[in-house]
C-alpha cells in the first residue's frame, strides 16, 4: 500500500483497499467503497481521481476480512438504522432495539461494525439477522452461547446476562 502523510496521519488510496479486499480490478468494487466512505462519513482527501482515507479505517475495513465473523458480517453490506429494526421486528419503541443491541454495541469489534452517523446508528444486516433469531429464542441463553463460542468475550467489561 502507497502511504500519504498530510496533517500527521497516514492516508491510503481507496484503491488499495479495493485490491486488499480482494474486489476485482472492475469499477464495480471501488464504487462500492467510494459510496461506503461518503455515505457513513469516513474522513477522506480527494486528489485528483484518488481518494485517500485514514490508515486507521482502512485497516477497520480490511481487518474485518480475518475476523470470525467474516462469513457473517461483510464490511460493504446492506445496512439499516434503529427505526428500520424497529418496524421490521415489530417494537414497540425506538429504544427497544437500542435496549437489545447494548451487548453487542458494548464490544468494541461489532460496535467498530455499526457506524453512527448523526444521531443514528446504521447496523449490518448480519446483525440484525441475529438480532430476528434472538428474538424467537430466549435472550439470556443465546446472548451467553454466543458470547462463549466467539472471541469476543474479551471486549466485553460487563457479561450481559448476569
């Protein structure tokens, strides 16, 4: 990866976070990160026909790549806010979904997955796939095994279901 320094920090072409992702030599991919940078306010320069980002988001995007939860969570997917949950799931309240997605908002891995963008959290869909599933079974049961069968248990100062 070609490295930038302006103003203290290193930035990175987008296009190498393209390659490093493995998203193909077409537009395609690039575009998807283009959207992705501009839609969920990630800081970034425009030079010319390249886009830099910071080295620290770009290693959060490509990091997600060798995480457990890769299969599940795709760093470019579809994602929905508080209200959208809200609706689909059938709360009664905006604070209802925010209630349920504390634990997972308290790790510092899948809260790097959620993007806040003004005042609203944008979830991945993954997550509220999880979120459908834990509603059908008992919350404590499913929190505790999911919690006990990733290698997120460390991120968490509080276990939920005590």
């Amino acid at each position: 990866m070609k490295n930038t320094k302006t103003n203290s920090k290193i930035w990175i072409p987008l296009s190498d976070v393209r390659q490093a992702l493995g998203l193909g030599k077409g537009t395609a991919g690039y575009r998807r990160l283009k959207n992705l940078v501009f839609s969920f306010g990630i800081p970034h320069i425009v030079q010319g026909r390249s886009i830099l980002i910071p080295a620290e988001f770009a290693e959060r995007i490509i990091g997600l790549k060798s995480y457990p939860l890769k299969g599940a969570i795709d760093p470019l997917e579809f994602r929905y806010t508080l209200c959208e949950i809200a609706r689909a799931l059938g709360f009664k309240s905006r604070s209802s979904p925010l209630y349920y997605l504390r634990w997972i908002l308290r790790d510092p891995t899948l809260s790097s997955l959620c993007f806040k963008s003004g005042r609203r959290w944008q979830i991945p869909a993954s997550i509220v796939r999880l979120i459908a599933d834990m509603r059908r079974k008992r919350w404590r049961e499913i929190r505790k095994e999911w919690i006990e069968n990733s290698s997120i248990q460390r991120g968490l100062r509080v276990k939920p279901w005590e």
